[in-house]
C-alpha cells in the first residue's frame, strides 16, 4: 500500500504508528479493537500510538484514512504500464486509401455507446 502524498497531515500514517503491534491495513475491524492490548503489552502506547489507534479502531475514521491509501504492486503493475505505453505510441498504420474496402460496421457495443453520447438536442 502506498499513502497518497498529498495527504500527509503532518506526520506519520496511523499504521506506521501502529506497525511495531502487527496493524496493517488489512488488519480486521475485530482484532483492531483488541490493538491496545498488544500495545499496552509491549510498552508501546504513548500518546501518539493512543490517538493512532483511537482514528483506526472506530470505522468512519478508519475509511477516511484508508481513503488515501492505494494497493499498488509495482513488480505487476510497471509491465503493463510499460506495455500499454508502447502500445498508444506504436507506429499508427496509414489511413486505407480509395482501393482498400470500407471498414466493416461497429460492433454493436461501441455503436450504442456513441448513440447514448451523440445528442443532436439544440
């Protein structure tokens, strides 16, 4: 998971806060509620660890701060961005000229689909 930068809020996430007791996103709501006791256990609440586990034990808070929060997997992801690049910037083939056959109709997806964007309505 990668936080989105722009949400920093001026310190460190919640589950970087809370990583040292097991808490990752994919904690569940369930053992979430039980995190204070690991903490307490291993001499880990402080005040900042008391108010990370407050914003991720309750669920509105928690979605907030999972909000910013996106599942990227760079060994997978890298790849096809690479290939979907090459792909838009590969060599565009000539337009047909006057002896080659028309193009074949639209399928009937994309042909709907531009009925319900083209509007004629003035």
């Amino acid at each position: 998971m990668i936080k989105d930068p722009s949400a920093d809020g001026g310190g460190p996430s919640p589950y970087d806060l809370l990583a040292p007791a097991g808490v990752t996103p994919w904690t569940s709501h369930k053992d979430m509620q039980d995190v204070s006791f690991e903490l307490l256990a291993r001499h880990l609440m402080t005040p900042v660890t008391q108010q990370a586990w407050d914003e991720l034990r309750g669920v509105r808070r928690r979605l907030l701060v999972d909000l910013f929060l996106y599942g990227v997997d760079p060994a997978a992801d890298i790849p096809l961005a690479v290939a979907d690049i090459d792909r838009s910037t590969a060599a565009v083939p000539d337009p047909p000229g006057p002896q080659d056959p028309p193009p074949g109709p639209l399928p009937e997806a994309t042909a709907r689909l531009l009925d319900d964007l083209i509007r004629f309505d003035v």
